[in-house]
C-alpha cells in the first residue's frame, strides 16, 4: 500500500514538476519538492509509525 502512495506522490511531483517548469509557477514547483520529498520518505515513515505504535 505504501509503495503505490509512494509511486502516486513522485509521479504527481514529476508531473507538477514540468508544470510548473514550463509555466515558470512557484507554487507548482512547491508542490513538486513537497510530493517528490514525501514520495521519497513515505515508505519509511509508515514503517517508522507502525513499529513505534506497536510497542516494540
């Protein structure tokens, strides 16, 4: 389930990313760091969340 959260953000950011580019729209490439960030990290944080909320 994450891996397909993380495959949707980074494309969503890639996407934005050209967007934002060709359109020269800081926001769209705020967006772009944002998604490409959390795309890159979501996997890690679940996984960080999930082992600390089961008490290990």
């Amino acid at each position: 389930m994450t891996e397909i959260l993380a495959y949707l953000l980074e494309f969503t950011g890639l996407v934005l990313l050209v967007l934002g580019y060709r359109k020269s729209n800081r926001d769209l490439l705020l967006g772009a760091a944002l998604c490409l960030w959390f795309g890159a990290g979501i996997e890690g944080f679940v996984r960080g969340l999930l082992h600390g909320a089961s008490g290990v």
